[in-house]
C-alpha cells in the first residue's frame, strides 16, 4: 500500500468513527447554554483546561513515548506495555496524594472532581496502547462508544434531574470509565517485566517524553491566560461567552485531531523512507488547503448556529469565534510540524516555539483585554498561533526542508481576514450567502482529495466492517 493510500485509510476509519460522535458533542451547546448560568459553564471549561495540565503532569506524557515506542517494534509489546502500567501505578498514587493534600481547598465536589481527573489519566494511557497496537477500527468505534454515553447522561441528569456541573462531571467520569472497561480486552501484559530492562526502558522513555512537559505547559498557558485574565478582568460570566467561542474552533480542530492521529503514524514509519521529503510537502500542502476552507466555511455557520440556537445569554459569542477559527488554522500547522519532532526524538525542540507562543499570549493579555476586552483574548490566540508556526517552520528546516506553497498560504490567510470583517459587519441574510461561496471553494478546492476519499470509501468501506466486528 502507498505512503498516501495508508495515510488516507487511517484518516477515514479516525473519521467515521470520531466525526459523528465530535459532532453531536458540538450539538451540546444550545443544552448547556439554555440550562446552564454563564458562571457555571465558564467554570466547566476552566475545570476542563485543568484537567489537561494534570493529565500532561501526572502522566509524564508517557502515553505518548509509550505509542512512538509500540510503533516502532524495536522492543516486545508485552514488556513496552508491561514497563508502562508498573510506571502508571506509581503515578497513579503520587497523583491521589497530591489530591489529597489541596482537600482544605475544595468544596463538595472534591471526590468528583478526583475521579474525573483520574479516569482522564486511565483513558489517555489506554488509547495510546490501542493506537500503538495500531488497531485504530477498534479505537475509533470506542469513541463513539463513549461519546454515546455521554450524551444520554447529560440530557438525563441535566435536562431531567436538573445536576448542572455535577451532572457534566458524572457523565464524563461514567463516560471515561466505558472506555477504559471496553478497551481493557486489548490490554494484554503479563505484569512480569526484567526489572534491569524495564528501568532502561522507563529512563529512555522519559528522555522523550518529559521534554513534551513545558510544551504542553506552554499551551496550557495559552489556553489559561485567556481565562483568567478574562476572570480577573472582566469577570467570570464573561468566560462562559468566551467558553461557548471556543466550541466553533473546537470543531475545526476534530478535524485537525483526526487527521494528526492517522498522521502521526505515516510520520513516524515513513520518515527516511524514499521520498520522504515530497510525501510531506504534498500532505501538508493538501491539509493547508483543506483547514483553510474548512475554517472559511465554520466562519459564517457560527454566526449562524448562535443566533439561531444558542441561548440569548451566549449570543454575542460568535463575534469572538471567527478569529478563534481562523487561529487554529495555523494551531493545525504547528501541530504538522510537530510531528517532526516527535518523529525525530527531539522533543526539545516543540518547547521553544510553543514557550515563546505562551509567553506573548500572556503578555497581550495582560497589557490589554482590560481596557479593550473580551475580543484582546480572540486577538491573542491569534498572534500566539502564527508565532509558534513561523517559529516551527524555521526551526524543522534542519530535519526536513518542506516545499510550502507560500502563494496559496498567503491569498488564503488574507481572504480568511476578509471574510472576518465581512461576517462581523453585514446583516445576518448576507452571512448565508458568504457561507455557499466559501463552500462552493471548499469544494473546488478539495476536488481531488474528496474524490479520492469517496473512491477509498467505497473500497475500504467493508474492510473497516469486518475490523469492527472481529473487535466485538
């Protein structure tokens, strides 16, 4: 099979088993905005920007070495997963402890809370072994598994039995937990490891995988600093709008993260390979064109969904999300040339970029959202994730010289600008308008990747079929 035709396949099982279930997680919105305060859900979202930092930390991004290294087949399965649980346990309890220390601190919800970050720790160790394991048909339809779940319980504790918070808290511990215990079948170790070995291993592991530490710090930082400088501010009701404006990026980057997943492993086991270097530069040229329209096309339908569905409460938030979208345009970039690193093992280099990223997006905040508001953190983000990409893009230049297409990278960087100020400035009609253009570009655009992704659908379709119910 070609580089390109795998690469496709990986990315169409990750979409037709993510994409539904990412999608109705979207459709969540008009729920939480009509039966949630603006406070309430403005603490959900920090609550979950904490969880990934604990997550990164307590985990010591060891998920992440530990899917390079299944990849990589230089060492047993059974010992790289074995080594890995042994380090999960010690982890597990340094993580409880910790907890326990900041109980004074927290209020009814501390067993909540302990839960839903402990099973966030589980469900990232044991996707990253099923990755590793390459069973992604298996993966994919877990997702939707537990996003299934999720939902029921969310309509049923909020709408029903009125939980609030609570009731997002218990679903997702619940929803987590469907996962791990669905998973855990793939799991297969025997728990006896060499002592020696295993600690060479962990030791190795850890040389790649804590670097990725300040890195995900970094981005933490970025994803914080808006919040509390916005607390602290303008005050908390307004991180509940700008909670809301960060869903209609959130939905390009189901995007970005699906097609990462399936990429990571091209990158990794393609990397070296001849013509290598052409391979990356077509892929990055064709996922250039795609997120860019992609994101012209999410422009116009979140100004749409809001006023049509959001509660009135959250109805300026689409102001915020156009350049949010647009940003994480070049956050998807940044994420490609990532990879380059992670290919390479030179996770130091992900650091500078994305501290530099942090830095300026907290210093922007810092110095304005106070006096020109909410739109300074949109703005922020912005600048952030340009920083970062231009940085990336110098710096991998030692690993791989990439043949960017810098005119289509630039006409579509100012026309998405454009369509910024349009959707902000005309009547809410003209907006349906703006959005048949930029689909109809869409579709031109993407003719030939669209068409190749409908002809491997119709091969490959009954081969996912099959992989699925072999998986259950």
């Amino acid at each position: 099979m070609s580089k390109e035709k795998k690469l496709m396949k990986n990315t169409l099982i990750y979409l037709m088993g993510n994409m539904g279930s990412k999608l109705m997680i979207f459709l969540l919105l008009p729920l939480y905005t009509n039966y949630l305060q603006k406070s309430e859900y403005g603490y959900y979202d920090i609550l979950l920007t904490i969880a990934m930092l604990v997550e990164s930390i307590f985990t010591l991004r060891i998920p992440d070495a530990m899917y390079r290294w299944l990849l990589d087949k230089k060492e047993d399965e059974n010992f790289i997963i074995s080594t890995c649980v042994d380090l999960l346990k010690k982890l597990i309890l340094i993580f409880s402890f910790t907890y326990l220390l900041f109980y004074r601190w927290l209020n009814e919800g501390f067993v909540m809370v302990y839960f839903y970050l402990l099973t966030t720790i589980l469900v990232a160790f044991s996707q990253q072994i099923i990755r590793g394991k390459q069973k992604n048909a298996l993966f994919s339809i877990l997702g939707t598994v537990e996003t299934f779940v999720f939902l029921s319980l969310n309509i049923l504790l909020i709408v029903v039995m009125k939980y609030k918070i609570e009731g997002i808290l218990i679903s997702k511990i619940i929803s987590n937990m469907t996962w791990v215990i669905f998973g855990i079948k793939e799991i297969k170790f025997s728990g006896k490891v060499d002592k020696i070995r295993s600690t060479d291993l962990k030791k190795k592991m850890l040389k790649y995988s804590l670097p990725l530490l300040p890195n995900v710090l970094s981005w933490w930082i970025m994803k914080v600093s808006d919040r509390y400088a916005i607390g602290i501010f303008l005050g908390t009701e307004w991180n509940g709008i700008y909670a809301v404006s960060n869903k209609f990026p959130a939905l390009l980057m189901v995007f970005n993260t699906i097609f990462l997943m399936a990429w990571q492993e091209s990158s990794f086991t393609e990397y070296g390979q001849k013509d290598y270097r052409d391979f990356y530069s077509r892929t990055f040229n064709e996922l250039m064109k795609f997120q860019f329209l992609t994101a012209l096309m999410i422009m116009p339908i979140s100004r749409i969904f809001t006023e049509l569905f959001i509660g009135e409460d959250f109805q300026i938030a689409w102001r915020y999300s156009l350049l949010l979208i647009f940003s994480n345009v070049f956050f998807s970039f940044s994420s490609f040339l990532g990879t380059i690193y992670l290919t390479k093992k030179k996770t130091k280099g992900t650091f500078l970029s994305s501290g530099v990223g942090a830095g300026l997006n907290l210093l922007i905040n810092i110095l304005f959202i106070k006096k020109y508001g909410l739109s300074v953190a949109a703005i922020s983000t912005f600048v952030s994730f340009v920083v970062m990409y231009i940085l990336r893009a110098v710096d991998t230049k030692k690993y791989i010289q990439l043949d960017v297409n810098v005119k289509e990278l630039v006409l579509f960087t100012a026309y998405s600008l454009f369509n910024v100020f349009m959707i902000t400035v005309l009547a809410s009609q003209y907006v349906y308008a703006i959005f048949c253009v930029n689909f109809i570009l869409f579709i031109y655009f993407n003719r030939k990747l669209l068409f190749k992704m409908l002809s491997k659908l119709k091969v490959d379709g009954g081969v996912v079929n099959v992989k699925l119910k072999k998986n259950f």
